[in-house]
C-alpha cells in the first residue's frame, strides 16, 4: 500500500485531488482510484470531498502524520540498504500468450539485476490490464495493443508482432482461408478483447459472413476446439502455440498482426524498475524475434 500512502500524503497537501495528481502523473480518477483502495483497507474515510476540494477530516488529520512517519522509514531503509543495492516489489500485468515464454526471459534477466525485488504478476485481459496501469493499481503490463488512443499519462513500447492466420483442423485440406471461413463453423476469438476486435474489422473489410459457432478469448482453447473439428478460427500464431492437429493457413496479401507491447506510465522513473522491466521485456522480445527467424520450422502453410 506504499503508492496509495504517497498519493495521500500528496492529496493531503495539495488539497485537490487533480493538484495531487499533477505532481505524481496521474489522472484525477487514478488519484480517486488510489485513494478509495486506501479508505477501504484502513476501514475509514480520510477527507470531507466538497466539490473539487478535498479537506482531511479528523481521522484524515490522525493518519497523515502516522502516514508520514511510514513513508519516512521506508525511505530510510532505503537508504541504509546502500547506493546501487534496490529491493521493494514491482507489480507487472501480463495477457496469457506471454506469460509461458516472453515473460520468463525478461524475468530471467530481471532478476539477475534485482534479485531482492519481488515480482507480482497480474494476469488478465488486455482491457483490464489497460485501465489497471491507467489507476495506478499495477506499475506495467504486457498486453495487445489498444484499439484506440491511450490516455496521455500512459505510454505505449511495441514489443513484437503475432500474424493472424486462420486455424483449420489439419483433415480440412484443399480449401482456401477465404472459402474456409464462408462454409465452415466459425470459432470467434471474443469481440469484446483487443484481438478480437482485429478479427471483427477483418471480417467487415473483407466483407465475410461466418457461421457462428463459439466465442471465447483463450487462445489454447479456441485451437483446441479447431483440433477437434468443431469449426475454424482467426487467430494469433504464438510462439508457444501446439499446431498439432492444425492446419495452419496464411492470409496472403490480406494478413494483418496483433501487436504486443507494454503499457507504462510516461512519469515512471527511467532508472527505476518499471522502466528497466520494459528493458528487459524488449530485450527477451529481440531474443525470441532472432530465435524465429533462425527456426526452419516456423513457416506457415499457405494458400
């Protein structure tokens, strides 16, 4: 709860809720995000909230100076740990397709450089791990590229890109990816989610009408569920991903990617450990982008 103390102690003294948010780069809703989680975990409400104002109540004025204290201490640990030694924690969104490869070279790297650092990993799907960044809730995260603008506290560092290819159980031979989408069940890969929404203008741009079977937003299931014969799919071919029982197909021409990146705050601090994960996650990317390009065995079939 160290980060919700420090946006406290700012509101506190800026007395506005937008002020504070200013000084730590964060949005005014973030700072009311951060705030409320606060209130929540200590069982009592800090300010007395009129209009844009926020004025510390008496249990607020009781918590600030014990607050203060907290946050001193910590800071003096700190600094009796020595120059160059860093220890704390570092919490880190990731999407599922990451979390089996990508992420365990850029921890590996990580925590040879921080081995007192502690490492949360947040699981989810790209939205929420999206807002969850925006709130303060998590220090980055590893997602699918948004759809849209990011909110200007946030930055976005492309990490690799996935082709989209269309997933056929490996008996369905001679057909086309166009033909295979028009006469065959189709596995939706969930519209609500980023990839998803790739998917969906696909099939618009191209003006493709699909025989809708299932829709889900778990990668190994929606190729499990090809493999079993129940349909065909738009899909992200991931690195981790068993094309045993697939027939993997290339959209030519009409191929489009989903891009995986980081999402981190602009004001984090570019020698703090936020910052020097995305170094690493950038840096096990280039590794595993070299690694597919010496891989004879990464072509995917085309018709």
């Amino acid at each position: 709860m160290l980060t919700e103390f420090r946006t406290f102690v700012a509101v506190a003294r800026d007395g506005t809720f937008t002020g504070a948010g200013r000084q730590l780069g964060l949005t005014q809703s973030a700072v009311s995000a951060q705030i409320r989680r606060l209130e929540e975990f200590l069982g009592v409400s800090l300010f007395d909230r009129t209009g844009r104002a926020a004025a510390l109540n008496d249990t607020g004025r009781e918590m600030l100076a014990q607050a203060e204290e907290v946050l001193a201490m910590v800071d003096r640990m700190a600094a009796q740990a020595g120059p160059g030694h860093v220890t704390g924690s570092l919490r880190m969104g990731a999407i599922a397709s990451v979390q089996q490869d990508l992420m365990v070279t850029a921890l590996r790297g990580f925590r040879a450089e921080f081995p007192d650092v502690s490492v949360r990993i947040v699981p989810g799907v790209s939205l929420s791990l999206l807002g969850q960044v925006d709130s303060g809730e998590i220090d980055l995260a590893v997602l699918i590229r948004p759809p849209f603008k990011l909110p200007p506290e946030l930055a976005w560092r492309p990490l690799l890109a996935e082709p989209m290819v269309l997933a056929a159980p490996a008996s369905l031979a001679g057909l086309s990816w166009r033909d295979a989408l028009t006469t065959q069940p189709f596995i939706r890969y969930e519209r609500a989610s980023f990839g998803g929404r790739l998917v969906d203008a696909f099939l618009r741009r191209h003006r493709i009408a699909v025989h809708e079977a299932v829709e889900l937003d778990e990668i190994d299931a929606i190729a499990n569920l090809v493999r079993a014969g129940l349909g065909v799919a738009l899909m992200p071919r991931t690195r981790q991903l068993n094309t045993a029982g697939l027939r993997l197909l290339d959209l030519g021409a009409a191929g489009f990617d989903r891009e995986i990146g980081v999402a981190i705050r602009r004001s984090a601090d570019p020698a703090g450990v936020a910052a020097r994960m995305a170094g690493c996650l950038h840096e096990a990317a280039a590794i595993r982008s070299a690694g597919s390009e010496s891989s004879p065995g990464g072509r995917t079939a085309t018709s």
